[in-house]
C-alpha cells in the first residue's frame, strides 16, 4: 500500500513533506528546466527577498568545506519589484507551492514585503528570515533576542493572511524560547537552523578564504547541531516544525521527523546532487513502506527517549 506522504503547516497542505531551502534554488528556473517537475516538492522557497535589490558581499563568498560548505552570499537578490514582474509568474506557471523567503533591517521594511505578498497571486506562504549571520545589519538582530523577534513577527503576521513560517537562528541564547515568542507573535510554523558563523583561511596567503571573512557554514558538519535544536523546538511549541541543516539522504530526513519535524528542507545537497530532492522524496516513501508506515505524519516526535 502507497504510504499517505501528505502533511499540514499551517493552512498548507503539502504533497509531501520535501521542501527545497532558501538560497539554495535560486527562484526554481533552473531545476525545473535541467532537472525535474518542481511541482513534485513538497514546496520551494523562494531566495530571500528584500524590499529593494541587494548586491550582497564581495568575492569569494562561497568555499567548500570539510563535510560542507561556507557561504557569505550577503543575501543578494533581485528585490520585491523584480520578483514580482520577473520571477513569481515563472514559479507560479510551474504548479509549485511557493513558499516566498522574506527578509529586512527593520520591522517596517519586513511589514512592507509581507503587505505587499498578501496580495501577489502565486505566493502560498512566507518564511520570515531573522536569522542570517553573513550580513552586517538586519535580519539577526531579530534572531538572537525573543522580544525582538515577537515584534517582528506580529508586524508581518498583520501584514500576511496565509502561513507564516519563521526561520530561528542558531545562534540564539534559547532555541525554546524563541519559538514560544515566535508561536505566540502569530507564527503558524517554525523552520530552523540556518547556517552557523564559521570562517576558512588560507595558509598560503595568510588571509582569510572569504571576503567577508566569516561566512554560514552548511551541510553534513552541522546536522547533529541542527537535530538537537529541532528536537529543543518540538518540545516547547505546539506549531509544526521544519527540519533544516546537512540533510542529504531519505535517512537524515526521517531523523529529522522522528526529532519532531513535521517537514524538512534540502539545502546544500541540492548544490551536490541536483536531484537530491526527488530521491529523498522516494527515499521517505521506501522508509514507510518498510516499515509499515500509512501516513508519514506518524514519524513525527516518535522519538523513543529513555526515562
């Protein structure tokens, strides 16, 4: 029997529970023209938005690590006006559920993005970003402090009608106390982590790989970081949670939901292996199957802990 891969964040009711990471899918052109039907995820979302366009930090911002990656994109994007007139009618044409990343320096720059997606045709959901390391103003500021982040949250929560997701930092002091306030401010779900501040530096030279010097360190090296946070999350909020960090095969991701995480995102794999995606999705599938699993949603927080 086909296993029911089908889950619910917030008035969302996905497919299955495969979502591709901001910043990691670019605006989904690409994939869905080289690679596969993005109509099969369970989502995409988008790259972050702004309300203007941001050309992001210098060069190099990306180097490989060991067991991951290490970027300092800067948060670099086309803007609202240009993802609405040039981006979101391609995304919206594909039969994707597009879940738009949005992001601001200050509470009114993220109320202004969020007013004016309620209304764009095409957008399902947002994920509110307060959470990138790589940049030197916005965004983490919000992502560190609970009272912060409410007052963030509750502003883009009067702005925007359908599902707010809120992606946490890990840098945050408290990862349950930042999804209670998040729950509380309005937030329908929680996604969390984000990458975490690291830097690279070059023997030869003496200086560091990357031009911003620091950058968010992803991939493998940081999923066990990722799985505590999310179990932590699970267990101090009543909203779904969506798994992020080094997940790159069917296996991550069902630890991930035994965690507690309702649904999960690709990121760097998807850099690895563009087809990451579509085998993680069937890799859950063969999971269920296996081991007699009807609707996936029964992995979540079946985490057997030890009394």
């Amino acid at each position: 029997m086909k296993p029911d891969l089908k889950v619910k964040i917030g008035s969302l009711t996905l497919k299955n529970p495969v979502i591709t990471a901001s910043g990691t899918f670019g605006y989904g052109e690409e994939f869905h023209e080289s690679f596969y039907d993005i109509a099969k995820l369970g989502a995409v979302v988008t790259k972050g938005i702004s309300l203007k366009p941001r050309a992001g930090n210098e060069m190099p911002r990306v180097i490989e690590t060991a067991s991951g990656m290490l970027n300092a994109i800067g948060l670099a994007n086309v803007g609202l006006d240009a993802f609405l007139s040039d981006k979101l009618p391609y995304l919206a044409r594909t039969g994707a559920v597009v879940i738009a990343n949005i992001l601001g320096s200050t509470v009114e720059e993220y109320a202004e993005v969020a007013r004016r997606l309620d209304s764009a045709e095409g957008v399902m959901a947002l994920e509110q970003n307060i959470s990138c390391p790589n940049v030197k103003c916005g965004g983490l500021q919000f992502g560190i402090d609970p009272e912060s982040a409410a007052v963030a949250v509750r502003a883009v929560r009067k702005a925007f009608s359908r599902t707010l997701i809120v992606k946490l930092s890990p840098q945050a002091s408290s990862i349950p106390a930042m999804a209670r306030a998040c729950e509380e401010a309005g937030a329908d779900a929680i996604s969390l982590i984000n990458t975490i501040p690291a830097m690279a530096i070059d023997v030869r030279t003496k200086k560091p790989v990357l031009a911003n010097v620091t950058g968010g360190l992803s991939g493998p090296a940081i999923k066990p970081v990722a799985l505590r946070m999310v179990y932590e999350a699970a267990g101090a909020v009543k909203i779904p949670i969506i798994g992020i960090g080094g997940i790159m095969n069917a296996a991550d991701a069902v630890e991930f939901m035994l965690a507690g995480a309702s649904a999960i995102q690709i990121g760097t794999a998807n850099f690895v292996r563009p087809m990451a995606a579509m085998e993680i999705i069937e890799g859950i599938e063969v999971y269920c199957r296996e081991n007699s699993i009807s609707r996936v949603g029964e992995l979540t927080g079946a985490l057997e802990v030890r009394s």
